[in-house]
C-alpha cells in the first residue's frame, strides 16, 4: 500500500469539482482504495508509509480523446485547411508508417510525451498500416497504461502508400481486436477514417465489425471542414447529413467517439445523444486549420456527451491545460462561458463517462485505477503568484487551465507507480 499527503483533487457525480487541501490517498494493487483528509484516513490506516506531497496537488490524469500518435512530428505545418493538409503533410508523413521500427520510436517518444503533459488515457489513432497500431499498443503495455489504439481505415481517394481495400482493412481491425482488445489495459477502436476516405463497402464493414465487438471502440472525423462536408454531400447524394453516413451503417453507438462535429444540426446532435456516441472537441485543431468553432451550447442543450481532444498534429499541444484554455476561448466566441471545472471535468472524469472508461479511470474515487498527476501550482514564478491569489476553487482551476503547461505536472503516476518525474 502507497498512501500519497497532498491536496487532493477530484469530481462528484454531478461533474462537481471538491478539494481537499490536506489529503491522502491510498493505493494498493494500482488501484484506488481510500482517501480522504490527512487526519481523518491517517485514523483508518495507522502505520502507512508516507509519500510527502504537501503544496503540491493530486489530481486525476487526463484523457484524450482523439490525438494521431505518429502526427506528432508534424504539428505546426500549416495549410489552407484541412483536405491540403491531408494532401501535403498528412498523407505523406503516414506513407513512411509501414515500417514497425519508425513506428516503435515513434510511439516511444509519444508516450513519453503524453505521459509529460499529465495525459494517462487516450484514443488514439495509428496509420493505415496495422503495425503502427500494433507499436503504440505495445509500447503501451509496456507502460501499463489504458490505451484505445485503432489503425485507420482508408480505401478511397487517398494516395496508395496510405491505402487499404475494404475487405483487407477489415480482417486487418479484426486481427488487432483479436490480439489486443481486453490485454491488460488495452482497447482497440474500429477507425474509419472519414467517410471520404471510406467506400461504402468499407463503412458497412465496419458497422458489422461494430456489431460483432459491442466493447470495441469506434472512432472517426465528422463534419470538421466545410469543404470536407460538400465532398461528403457530393459522395452521400441521398443521406441526410455527414452524420447520418455513419449512422446509417449502425457507427453510432455508445464508446463510438467522433473528432469535431462543429458542422451538424438539432437532429445530429439527437441523434449523438440518443445513441450514446460521444464527440471529440479538439478546439486547438480547429482553430489550427481554421475549421470552425464548436457549438458548446447547443451540445449542451441536446444532452451530448463530449470530451476533450489534442487532436495532435493538427492540434498544437499535448498539453490538456492549452487545450482547455483552447475551448474556453472558442466556447467565448461562441457566446458560451463554460467554468475551468466544467473545462476540466470533460478532460478527466467527464471524458471516461463520455467515451466508456468510467469506474475505470478519470477521476479520484476508491475503486478507480490509480492514474493521477502531481500538479505544482508554484511551477513558474506567475503561476506561483496567481494561484496563491485564487480565493476560489475555480479561481485556481482557472489560474491554472490560464498560466499552466507541461512544467505544471511535477509527476504522473500510473496504475499506482510513478512513470514521470518519480521522485
Ligand atoms: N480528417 C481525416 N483525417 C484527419 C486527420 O488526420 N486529422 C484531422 N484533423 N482531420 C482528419
Ligand atoms: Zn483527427
């Protein structure tokens, strides 16, 4: 048993934030099992040795849910929008994703870095090519981290070295399923990559491997670019909307997470709640590629689940406190004025509701597994100074999402033992 001494931070069922400002919180066998204020839990297990976190703060790790592991040597390239980004930059860096060695290395320092920036869990994509999945989800195991891992699906009007065909992209999800799904802390999600890129044949494929695996991921890009949405129209005479493509194939069901959706309507967003489907919010990528701002009101109206996302490398950070500084400014924008602590919530314990990770990961509660983060308030010299001014909860979540970075988190724990900055 670990018994950690720091103020303690989590979410209650209604998506609340609570601090306790002197806590302790007990781990055994990576997982959760007590916790509470010093005295108090102190009281209930005598004699537990010690981790002396005190002015530092634990809070539960981050997930994220869409980020592109291999992108992550070409964020910042910038382009007119998003079908020329794919054209220039992503299609070409991927083509190089068939090699397994490139793709060890690359999910190598990709974790490393996402471990770095406070990031626990994430959905996150490989390329066409299954062994860029089948690198990161070792890699992953090797970290003993919940990882959702898919390679993508692509059999349409993209170049051949980023192609698959309906049928071998298929048995090839199948395979990592078979292999990966449910080992240790591994998940794999069924990813399609957009409905261009996809021939029907290949989406209804992947609705049925959808159906056949109920506890598999599906994961996919929705309504992000205007262009991209008339191409979509031009493909789809007949459907009703971007969505409706995969919902027509059964795509839309609980632990199905789609990045962007900022261009859909009343009926879309229905019909995500309805279904259980869950949206990937990655206000830095779309920002980025100047795709448009999402609709955190209207989400909110029609009862949407949603998560936070990098969407690295279109997306400009890792880091979840730029990214939930990101969806504070679009959500302003957009006229909505969204709390950190609801920021905060859709990054950690709101997201494992949304994407299907809850009792599991996401927040500070006896039973969950110990993945948690050692944030420092007194990082930098600024935030040392604002956050000692925060007279509220949400003053210091706020300071925090504001001022923070990668140097906020001192230390990241997974499943109860220290992975980054252990000391
Ligand atoms: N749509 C299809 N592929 C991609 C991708 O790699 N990134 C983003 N942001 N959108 C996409
Ligand atoms: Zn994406």
């Amino acid at each position: 048993m670990t018994a950690w001494r720091a103020a303690l931070l989590g979410f209650d069922e209604e998506g609340q934030p609570w601090r306790i400002d002197d806590g302790l919180l007990l781990v055994e066998q990576g997982r959760i099992i007590d916790l509470g204020p010093f005295a108090e839990a102190t009281a209930r297990h005598p004699g537990v040795a010690i981790v002396d976190r005190r002015g530092l703060t634990l809070a539960p790790g981050f997930i994220d849910a869409h980020v592109h592991y291999l992108q992550i040597d070409m964020i910042g390239a910038p382009a007119p929008g998003l079908l020329p980004w794919l054209q220039r930059h992503t299609f070409p860096l991927e083509a190089r994703f068939d090699d397994p060695a490139l793709a060890a290395r690359t999910a190598d320092f990709f974790l490393d870095e996402l471990l770095r920036n406070g990031v626990t869990t994430a959905l996150a994509w490989g390329s066409v090519h299954p062994q860029s999945a089948e690198a990161l989800l070792a890699q992953s195991r090797a970290r003993r981290m919940r990882m959702i891992v898919g390679k993508c699906l692509m059999d349409t009007d993209v170049p051949e070295s980023v192609r698959d065909d309906a049928r071998g992209g298929l048995e090839d999800t199948a395979a990592l399923i078979a292999r990966w799904h449910g080992v240790d802390r591994l998940g794999c999600a069924i990813t399609p990559r957009f409905a261009p890129s996809c021939s029907p044949a290949q989406i209804a494929g992947a609705g049925e491997l959808a159906r056949a695996h109920p506890t598999v991921w599906v994961q996919s890009h929705a309504a992000e670019n205007p262009d991209e949405f008339a191409l979509v129209r031009r493909l789809h005479p007949r459907a009703r909307s971007y969505l409706d493509v995969y919902d027509a194939a059964g795509l839309l069901r609980p632990r199905s997470v789609y990045a962007h959706c900022i261009h859909i309507d009343d009926h879309d967003r229905r019909r995500l709640a309805d279904s259980g489907a869950a949206v990937a919010v990655c206000p830095s990528s779309n920002l980025f590629l100047g795709s448009g701002l999402f609709d955190f009101d209207a989400a909110g109206q029609a009862g949407m689940r949603w998560a936070l996302a990098s969407d690295v490398g279109a997306g400009t950070s890792l880091c979840p406190l730029r990214t939930m500084l990101a969806a504070f400014e679009v959500a302003r924008l957009r006229g909505a004025t969204p709390t950190a602590a609801q920021l905060w919530w859709h990054h950690t314990a709101g997201a494992a509701r949304a994407v299907g990770l809850e009792g599991l990961v996401g927040n500070l509660e006896v039973g969950l597994e110990a993945d948690f983060i050692v944030l420092d308030p007194q990082a930098t010299p600024l935030l040392a100074r604002r956050t000692a001014m925060a007279d509220s909860l949400e003053e210091w979540l706020f300071a925090m999402m504001a001022l923070g970075d990668d140097r906020a988190v001192r230390e990241v724990v997974v499943l109860g033992e220290g992975a980054v900055g252990s000391r």
